[in-house]
C-alpha cells in the first residue's frame, strides 16, 4: 500500500508521461511496387505503425561533450535525435557562433538531475552514438528547449521522426523572434551563386529559384543551375509534398553542401529544410 507521499510522486510521474506521449509522433512504414521502404510520421494507406517504446530508466550525465552530444555515467555516447548545435572550437574544426553557448547551456541544464531516453526507430548513428532524445525529471524535453532557444536548429534522419512536429514549431517560434543562431548573420541565407568555387563546411542556408527538376533512379534534384542543385534520395520523397510545386519558385534550402562532379548538392531528407520564399 502506497503512503500518501508516494502516491502523489507516482501521480505526477503518470502525469509527466502522459504528456509526453501525447507529444510523442506515431511512425508508419509501408514498402512501394519496388520493395522500397517508406517512413512517415503520417497515416498512408496499407501503412503499418512502428512500435516505438519510451525509456523508462533514469540516467545520470557524466560529460556535456557539445550542445548536442552527451555521455553518461555508463559511458554510453548520446546524439540528441532531431537538432544539430553549432560547432565548438576544437583542435580539429573551428568554433561557430552560439556553439560554446549551446555546449554550456545543455551542461547547465543537466547538472544535478538525471534524465530519460526516447530512442527511435533506428537506435544508433553510423559513429556509434545513442540517438534520443532526452527528458529531465521535471519532464523537460531537452531537444525541444535548445530549439526554442535558439541554440539549435531542426534536421532530421528519418525513420526517426517521433517528436518532428514539437521540433518544427519550436524552431518556428525562435526563427520568428531572432532568438540564438537566428539573429547571427553567420547563419543568415546566402544566394547559391556566392557556393561557386568556394569550401563551404557547416550547416548552411542557401537562396535560390528552381529552374529545373531532374529525377534518377535514386534521386530527385531541384535544379537552382547546373552547377547547384537539391538533392532528395528517393526513400525520403513521400515525406514531400510533389516536387513539381517548387519549379520556378524562389526557395530557401538548409543542410550541408557537398562538391559533386557536376558542381554542388545540397541534401535533404525532409520538408523542414524548404522554405518558400516569397519574390
């Protein structure tokens, strides 16, 4: 029999994960006439929904490695899923803008409480790393508040899209008000053209209008030029909307941009990485 102290502990725990799993997003998965396998985190017809299971357990945060890397009292390596930080100064790379601070605030917001995983539905990254995101005992969604504020911006790895929609209209609200990396003009949009013949590394923001749409068996490619393009893998084209909406419409596209032969590609993997921009 629970004393009364334990059971309004346990109310509030209830509480907490009710919560938390009303925000949490359902996968489907379906496979196409080819056997590709298509994830959304929308109903599609003949669909089947991932079972996905919360984290229960409660960890302890050894080491705040960057604003978006975490290692535990295990020493299990944590990748929060859904967001990227800036980079900070290191022997390898150069530091960005708000970098130090993401790394700092995370440390900060993590000492002296333990925390909880939500893994997806692929659990590790192609370096090893835990990929989760993470809740505080007071059922903060840590993600979700370094987005918020700014410290952090959206990019996501399907099939890991539980939480997409709280990410999205978290980092709606912080690009709206400036807040963090928004309001750094190292971060501000910048017109393809100025990509040509230059190393740029880092997440960028990058203006332009399509002007042609090329499609391959693996990919399709909004065509800013010949020599700057958007690439989409194929696997992640039921995520979008008809890629015929954006021809000839000025875009803004944001990720990391990549020396291909016949010029560059910028790749994305879902519709957050567009936004239409008026003329």
């Amino acid at each position: 029999m629970l004393n009364k102290k334990s059971r309004i502990v346990f109310s509030l725990l209830l509480l907490v994960l009710f919560h938390q799993r009303a925000a949490y997003s359902e996968i489907f998965v379906w496979q196409d006439q080819y056997g590709q396998k298509h994830y959304s985190d929308k109903p599609h017809k003949n669909a089947k929904v991932l079972s996905i299971k919360p984290g229960y357990a409660w960890h302890k945060v050894r080491y705040v490695y960057d604003g978006d890397t975490i290692i535990l009292d295990d020493k299990t390596k944590v990748r929060l899923s859904g967001i990227n930080t800036p980079e900070i100064e290191s022997r390898y790379q150069t530091g960005e803008p708000i970098g130090e601070q993401a790394r700092q605030w995370l440390s900060n917001r993590l000492k002296n409480t333990k925390i909880r995983l939500e893994t997806g539905f692929e659990k590790r990254d192609k370096y090893g790393r835990l990929i989760a995101h993470v809740f505080t005992e007071d059922g903060s969604h840590i993600n979700a508040l370094l987005v918020k504020n700014g410290l952090a911006f959206v990019t996501v790895h399907p099939p890991n899209l539980n939480y997409i929609d709280t990410l999205i209209s978290a980092q709606q609200k912080a690009e709206n008000a400036k807040l963090g990396l928004w309001g750094q003009p190292y971060f501000a949009p910048q017109p393809y053209s100025d990509i040509k013949g230059k190393y740029h590394k880092g997440w960028k923001r990058v203006t332009g209008t399509v002007q042609h749409i090329q499609s391959t068996r693996h990919n399709v490619y909004l065509k800013f030029s010949d020599q700057f393009a958007i690439k989409i893998a194929r696997k992640y084209l039921s995520l979008f909307p008809d890629p015929e909406i954006y021809l000839g419409k000025k875009i803004e596209a944001r990720g990391w941009i990549h020396k291909s032969r016949h010029g560059y590609n910028l790749m994305i993997r879902h519709p957050v990485a567009i936004v239409m921009l008026n003329d």
